[in-house]
C-alpha cells in the first residue's frame, strides 16, 4: 500500500492546510458570487420581455434599452396588421416617471408599463387576470417585487393591504393613482420598482407624448407561420423609420447590450478573473511555503531515487485536495448568501449544478496553477542540500 504523501503533508502542518483552505474558499465565494451578479445581470436583461407574450416587435431603430425605447407612430401598428402571417398587433407602453411614497413623501424613478385593459399583451396569468381593473381611472397593478422605499403598507412588500387603499394614495407623476391588484414580475436593474397601468392613464401621465405614439407593436403570429418569414415581410412593407425584430432577437439584443456592453456587467466579468488570479496568489503562496519548509524531505527522496515526476506528483496532489477541501465551504457559504441576498435584495440570484460545476473546475485549475508555480523550488530541490 502506498503512503498518501501529498495527504500526510497536508496534515502535517494543519495551521499552514487551515490557512490555504481559508484563502481557497475565500476565492471560491468571491468566483460565485461574481458569476451570480452576472448571471443576474442576463437574467434582469430580459426580465420584463420574458413576462410579455409576442413573437415579434416593432420599435424605434433609435431603441437604447426597456426604459429609454424611444417610440414610433401608432399608424405603423395599422399597417402591421394588413401584413400576411400577423394575426394580431397590440400596443405596449414603456416609460419611467416619479413615484411619490405616499408615507414618507420620498421620491423614486418606476417603471411604468401601460397596455389596453381588453388586450391580453402579458403571458403572465396574475397580470393577465387582472387587467380589466385597470379601466378604473388612475389605477395601477404594482408589483410586489417593488422594493420597500416605495412605501407598501406592512412595511416589507406589496400585498392585499394595499390594494382599494382610499387614504394615502401614490402618486405616479404627480398624479394620485390607486392600487388595484398586484403581481410579480420583476423590473432588471433599470428601476427599483414596476407598475401596469391602462393606456388612458399613461396617456394622462405623460402627456401628449403618446398620444399618436407607442413604445413599441407587439406582434402574434398567425398559427403555422414562420416568425423570421413574417418579420421579413414586415421589414419589406413598413416605412423605414421603424426597425423589426423576433422575440428571440430582442431577448439577445437586451442580454448583450447588458452583460457585454454596460460597465455593470464588464465589471462582474472582471470580478471573476481578479477572483481567480487572488485565488492563484494565495495558493502559490502557501504551497510555495511549504515545498519550501520540506525541502530536505524532498531532497532525501531524491537522494534515494525517486525523480522530479514522482515529486510533482505529490504537490499536483496536495493542489487538487486543496482544491477539494476549499470547494466544499466556499459552495456551502455561497449557497447561503445568494438565498439571503435573493430574499433580502430582491435580486434573481440562484445556484444552478451548471455554474457549480464550472466553479469547482475552476478552482481545480487555479489550484494546479499554483501547483505547477511551486513545481519549480521542488524540481531544484539537491540531495546535497542535506550536509
């Protein structure tokens, strides 16, 4: 039976292990939580479209982003519909105004998203169900995964409490709106809160603006037609001055323009490369140190015939149950943090087995890296170093 060198080395020295597993799992959850925010960023990027039932949009070709779309002329909507293949085309309004904490009198920026009430434009059924609420005048469905600051009345989250509320009032644009249902669907990371309005109300709100324009033509297919078909003949017989893409090329516009072209998710993506090369700094440092303490017992094994592979063995070794042992509590404590950040942040940040596998296969290679930097003192390691 073989004696498990790279194990016993490790035990050997277990405040020099403790101090290498701290570094790695240190390492480990700042690699998590770095590819969480960026994940969170993708996923945030096409929140509000994922909650909206279209195969193809019509919209400004002067779109920025959800919240800055610019807008195009109504008319463009009739002509949309006398194209072959379009079964239906539905108005959608999307804005940001001043949100007025009816508690507290604090201002914030909100995402106001306005259909008509008798138009099923959202797929998701708690907004669907309730849209015909929204012909009251000056009401609102809110949604729940509005944060705090903006005033529900438990002081926690939007609920029942605030629904039909006639004594304190919001007011969206200076304007008292009431609360008559609420739903979850999530904002992204353009507004710390949404609401669904009717479009009267958004009309009223922001003026004249809208009054012959939409934000963007929500298109549905008829049955059996090919979207990129449809959306070509769109592209041929509407007027230049509007741009048409699939469902699927909205949702790849607002993941790249996001992740690849926002500081926000430059910035995650270079979070995680500082977090490998930390996590390769503070390996290398500490098996450096200990090929560096053990240099005699690395030279008698070569005085005794055992060659620079069967040495880098036994460091390759320790590299990879390091790895291990600071994988697990770095996975463990992530887990945690992303449940309260989650709950407490109201940010869409989950462990899946995808970005836990890439993790550990990370660490491996940040660990082997290291691993092979230390190769170098043991591969110098002389038998004359003895006397």
């Amino acid at each position: 039976m073989r004696t498990p060198l790279a194990w016993l080395n490790l035990v050997h020295n277990k405040p020099r292990t403790a101090v290498a597993i701290a570094g790695i799992t240190f390492s480990v959850i700042l690699i998590f939580m770095q590819l969480g925010f960026l994940g969170a960023v993708g996923k945030t990027a096409t929140m509000v479209y994922d909650g909206v039932d279209f195969d193809i949009a019509v919209r400004s070709p002067e779109y920025l982003y959800l919240t800055d779309a610019r807008s195009i002329p109504v008319d463009r909507l009739h002509q949309a519909q006398t194209v072959n293949g379009v079964e239906t085309a539905r108005r959608f309004f999307v804005s940001i105004h001043i949100w007025r904490n009816p508690q507290s009198g604090q201002t914030r920026s909100i995402l106001c998203l306005a259909i008509r009430p008798d138009e099923n434009v959202f797929s998701q059924p708690e907004i669907r169900d309730q849209g015909m609420r929204l012909n009251q005048p000056n009401s609102v469905l809110i949604d729940r995964l509005t944060r705090r600051d903006f005033g529900p009345k438990n002081g926690w989250r939007f609920s029942d409490e605030d629904v039909n509320e006639e004594d304190e009032l919001p007011e969206i644009g200076y304007r008292r709106m009431r609360i008559v249902g609420h739903f979850a669907l999530g904002t992204g990371l353009a507004s710390d809160g949404a609401v669904v309005m009717s479009e009267r109300s958004f009309q009223q709100i922001f003026g004249g603006e809208f009054d012959e324009n939409v934000t963007a033509t929500l298109i549905k297919i008829a049955e059996g037609q090919d979207p990129e078909t449809v959306a070509s003949r769109l592209k041929n017989e509407l007027p230049p001055d509007v741009e048409v893409l699939t469902r699927q090329q909205v949702m790849d516009f607002e993941f790249n323009r996001w992740v690849h072209e926002t500081s926000i998710g430059v910035l995650f993506q270079l979070g995680v490369a500082m977090a490998i090369i930390v996590g390769i700094a503070i390996v290398y440092q500490v098996l450096s140190s200990d090929v560096e303490s053990q240099l005699a017992q690395y030279a008698t094994l070569k005085a005794i015939g055992y060659g620079n592979e069967f040495l880098a063995k036994i460091v390759l070794r320790q590299s990879v149950l390091l790895a291990v042992l600071g994988f697990i509590p770095g996975f463990v404590i992530s887990q945690l943090l992303y449940v309260i950040i989650g709950s407490f942040a109201y940010i869409p940040i989950e462990m899946s087995f995808r970005r836990a596998a890439l993790v550990f296969l990370l660490t491996l290679v940040m660990c082997t890296a290291s691993g092979l930097g230390a190769l170098l003192k043991v591969r110098s390691a002389d038998p004359a170093d003895l006397f």
